[in-house]
C-alpha cells in the first residue's frame, strides 16, 4: 500500500511534514494522519468530487484547481507528486519544477512517485525518464536523496513506477545532469 511505503520508507510520521501537498487527488489520503494538514489538488471537478466521496479523512482538503496558478495559504513541508509529471507536456516540464520551488518550503521535500512509460507515441502519459526530472530540478537545487522502485504499484505498471525523494542543497544547484546522470534511467 502506498501508505505503508510513505511511512515506512520516507518516515512520513516526522513532525517536518506538518503540512502536505498531493497531487492527484485521492492519494492525498495516504499523507493524512499525524497531525498533518493535507491538500489533495487535482485540475478535474470530477476528480475531486469522487475523492471527497471516497475519503473520510477529516485532515485532507480536497481543491479543484490548476497547479500552475492555484493561490496556495502557504507553503508546504513535503509535496507528493503522483505520476503528475508524466501527464504534462514536455514542454511544461521546466515550470513545472519552477512550480514546485515556489510551493515547498526552502527545507521542504519532495516526492515524485514516477510513472517512467518509453513505448508512448504521444500523450499523456509522455514518454518520462528519471533523466527528464532531474533535467529541470537539478538546476534549482533538487536532488535525490533516493530512489526505489514502487514495489506497490498496479499490475500493468509493475517495474515501470520509481519513488524519489529530493532534498534541495545549495550544492545540488551547482551539479549538473552532464556531472552526475543518472544511473536509474
Ligand atoms: C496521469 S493522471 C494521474 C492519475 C493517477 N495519479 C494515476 O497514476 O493514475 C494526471 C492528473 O493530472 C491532472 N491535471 C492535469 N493538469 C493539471 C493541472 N494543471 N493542475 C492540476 N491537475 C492537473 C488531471 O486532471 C489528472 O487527474
């Protein structure tokens, strides 16, 4: 379950994540408990209208609204990107990581659960690498603190899912993808 994943491997039980960002929607269940106040935004009415009738978790928000321009109340200790990044175009991709920068406190951390497909003609989903993440968060200081695969994932997508997390360092900003590929894919 991912739950377990969070809690078990990214120690979601710290105090550090007092305030939680989700992005789809529903999973914004599996960031709640411990105190934390949780946002689950997803751009779909549809969407959040079925999360908010499938949870009944008292400390998760449920917000239809657009990533890029949605008014957050403040910024957040952790956010968690599930397979958000493999849904937008390419071309998107450098603000969505400006995005994050500016949602996430300085000493906040991010989650990317990645859904990395190679066979796409088109999209979304996009064809997505681990290289394609750290092209655009690398330069803003985002790097991985690790990396594992999603042993938890469905059926279809097993071996195909990698949980990240990334810290931003003052050196993280300096390293280059050239300097330091990586060797996940
Ligand atoms: C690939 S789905 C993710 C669904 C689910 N997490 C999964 O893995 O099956 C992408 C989601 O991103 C949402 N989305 C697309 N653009 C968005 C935006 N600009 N802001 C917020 N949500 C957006 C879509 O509504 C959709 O629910």
């Amino acid at each position: 379950m991912l739950r377990d994943v969070l809690v078990n491997e990214i120690g979601l039980h710290r105090q550090s994540h007092a305030r939680a960002l989700e992005l789809q929607g529903y999973d914004a269940v599996a960031l709640s408990g411990g105190g934390r106040s949780v946002v689950g935004l997803d751009v779909c009415d549809a969407v959040i209208q079925r999360a908010r009738q499938r949870s009944s978790a008292s400390d998760v928000a449920f917000v239809s609204a657009d990533f890029f321009t949605w008014a957050a109340p403040e910024p957040f200790h952790l956010i968690l990107d599930y397979t958000f990044f493999c849904a937008l175009d390419p071309s998107v991709r450098p603000a969505w990581a400006a995005r994050m920068e500016e949602l996430l406190r300085p000493d906040g951390e991010l989650i990317t659960l990645m859904y990395l497909p190679q066979d796409q003609d088109s999209g979304p989903p996009y064809n997505t690498t681990v290289l394609d993440y750290e092209e655009v968060l690398n330069p803003l200081g985002f790097v991985i603190e690790s990396i594992e695969d999603n042993d938890v994932a469905v059926e279809p997508r097993k071996g195909l899912e990698k949980i990240a997390r990334w810290k931003k360092t003052a050196a993280g900003a300096e390293t280059s993808t050239t300097d330091k590929p990586s060797d996940n894919l």
